[in-house]
C-alpha cells in the first residue's frame, strides 16, 4: 500500500516531485510509524466490519483500529469479539490488500485469547492498541503482548494511549510520565507509536472543545500534550512517534464538498475552498492538525472516513521543506554553518535544523513531496476522488 495509492499513477505523478513510497505490515518500524497517518477507528461490533474494511482501503486508509474499548458498551465486549474473529476470517478468505489493523482491548488477557481465536486470520493484524496506558498497567498489557506475540509466530505492535487522569493532573504527571518512560522503553521494539487521549483528557475537568477550537486551545490539555513530548518526544533517538489527538466533529458530506474544491480553479480557489471548510466545521481540524505537527506530533486519531484525506493532504511534504531539508544534510555541510535557504526567504542553520530536516525526510518518504506548484487544495481535492 501507499499514501494516495488509491489515485490514478498519471495524477500522483502530476502531484507528487517525489511519490510516496510502498509499504506493508511487513516494513521496518520506524517506516510503519511515520505512514499511519490518519487512523481511522471503527466499533468492533459492526455488523458489515470486514466490507468496510475494503472499502475504506479503496478511499485511502492505511490504519485502522477496530475498538473494543470505550466506543461499544460494557454489554457488548464479548459480541464485539465474536465478530472480530468472523470478519478477519473473511478477510482472509478474500485476500487482497488491507489497511495496517490494530484492536483496542480493554484488559491483557484479551490479547492473547483474540491471537489465539483469531487462527490463520491473525496475519492480517499488525497489533492492538493498549487503552489508560500507565507503568503499572501498561506492563501487564506488554507481557501479554510479548506472549501472544510468540504464540502468532509473528510481530504485533503496541500503541499505548496515554489517557489517565494521572497523567492530567499537575502533582502526578511527572513521576507518570518517567514510569511510562520506563515502560515503553523496556519494550522499545514492540511499540510502534504513541497515542493521545484527549477525550479523556477533557472529561477529567468537564471539558469540551466546540468545532472552531483546538486541543492546544485547551490549555490544560495543550500542557500535557507538550509535556509528553517533552519526555516521550525527543530527537535524539531516544523519542517515539506521538500521534495527533482525535478531532470529534464530522459534519463534512463529501459529495456536497467535491464540487466546491473544483469550481473556478483559476479564481482563488483556495478562498473558496477556505469558505468550504468551515461550512462544514473543518477549519479547526485543519488548524489543528498544523499544530500537531508544530508541536511534534505525526498521525493523527479519526472517527469519521471524512477526516482521512485532510489528514494525508496535510502530511505531504513541500517542495520548499524537501528543499530545505535536502540542504541541511548534504555531506559537505557535516561542519555546520548557515545557509540561504534555495527558496531565498530565510536561513537554514545546519547544526540546530538537522533534527527537524531528518524527520522532514522521513515524512517525505512516506507521504511524498509535493511539485513546486501543488498545494494542499490539489492533494485534497485528488484525494477525494472516488
């Protein structure tokens, strides 16, 4: 699979300086943490899992968690299992290509007994997602990881959500953050990236942000968000992908949006497409997903297949970041020093952007470089094409 693999060759390569590259559950972690993207959950109890699954592969989804965690009810965990089994199983008996899967369970002995009911199908699972991730249950959770995953013969990731009101309050949260520290490294290959709970976050203070807000507009939970990074986000080598938080509102019908990024192409296109996004309650999603990035965060968590392709469009790299980038690490500036940028609007500083031009490489690889002309109301609109 690949990021807007679901587009016609000729239109990625009308778009794209640089396509993005191919990859599958197989690929080195580091490429797989960087290509989630939008990661897009669904109830474990869908009556229609696995046609969904296809479908939503064909539109341009690569990641996907099938959650049986807080979006079904006590009542229906078990149910929600059963047909997890069952739709894998069709799955499998179909072939083809899948989005990378994920489960959300809610206790470690889940994880195995799904590894072991899921049989042949568990091929098709890239791992599970690991809810209110803290020292002390977080280890439980990777012990069962690292016994199903001997049980399966294969790799399975974890991606803990770091979601607990212990990580929230300000008395607590240091001496959290150094347990989780201490956990996900102990198990460093096994956890692909790391996820925010920012629901949960809100909920802790009877909080919710309207549409036109962030999460950093939330300052109580923009702190956490740059504290984790902070101590779970550093560049230098010992940092591990953090993931955006899940943006909640999806009035967006994408029928009703295609005409309007379309009209007019040579009378400011990107003003209507601007008015077209905050009809539809978007334009706090795109602004946050700006921050995410700023903030360090790569991905993000989505509950509607409308947030996807603004996710992706917004990934792609520029051609002036992959110029700037390509600049600060070429050989022969292994020394330092400054340099005028090629796009001749600012400077590059060799030593301190370094960190910043390898992550700008690693997302060029998998999300692509965009041609000099192409921006993002080009990637959204060709990503919306059915």
């Amino acid at each position: 699979m690949r990021h807007f693999g679901h587009i016609s060759p000729a239109a990625r390569e009308g778009l794209f300086f640089q396509e993005p590259c191919e990859f599958d559950a197989g690929s080195p972690a580091p490429v797989l943490s960087a290509a989630l993207g939008a990661t897009l959950y669904s109830p474990a109890t869908r009556p229609c899992l696995a046609d969904d699954v296809v479908k939503l592969a064909a539109r341009g989804v690569v990641s996907m968690v099938l959650c049986l965690e807080d979006s079904i009810s006590d009542a229906d965990v078990a149910d929600g299992e059963a047909n997890l089994v069952r739709h894998f199983a069709d799955l499998e008996t179909r072939g083809g290509e899948t989005p990378l899967l994920f489960i959300r369970v809610r206790a470690p002995e889940q994880i195995t007994d799904l590894v072991s009911r899921l049989g042949s199908s568990v091929r098709l699972l890239s791992g599970f997602v690991l809810p209110k991730f803290t020292e002390e249950r977080g280890a439980l959770f990777l012990e069962a990881l690292a016994s199903a995953e001997a049980a399966a013969g294969q790799r399975l990731f974890a991606m803990p959500v770091l979601e607990s009101p212990e990580l929230l309050h300000l008395e607590t949260r240091a001496e959290v953050l150094q347990g989780i520290s201490r956990t996900v490294n102990k198990y460093r290959d096994r956890v692909l990236a790391l996820r925010l709970g920012v629901t949960d976050f809100c909920s802790a203070y009877g909080l919710r942000r309207a549409p036109d807000m962030t999460a950093y507009d939330v300052q109580i939970v923009g702190a956490v968000i740059g504290d984790v990074v902070n101590v779970l986000g550093r560049a230098d080598g010992t940092g591990f992908t953090i993931t955006g938080p899940v943006w909640e509102y999806f009035r967006l019908q994408e029928r009703m949006f295609k005409p309007q990024l379309r009209r007019s192409p040579f009378a400011g296109p990107a003003e209507e497409l601007r008015t077209a996004l905050i009809e539809h309650d978007l334009d706090g999603l795109l602004r946050e997903i700006e921050l995410d990035r700023a903030n360090g965060l790569l991905g993000k968590t989505c509950i509607h297949p409308s947030h996807v392709v603004p996710v992706h469009a917004l990934s792609v790299v520029s051609h002036e970041e992959f110029s700037d980038a390509q600049d600060i690490l070429r050989p022969e500036q292994g020394g330092g020093g400054v340099l005028r940028s090629a796009y001749t609007n600012k400077m590059n500083e060799v030593k301190p952007h370094r960190a910043w031009a390898e992550r700008t490489l690693q997302r060029a690889e998998v999300f692509g470089v965009a041609r000099e002309d192409v921006g993002f109301v080009e990637l959204l609109a060709a990503g919306l094409t059915d």
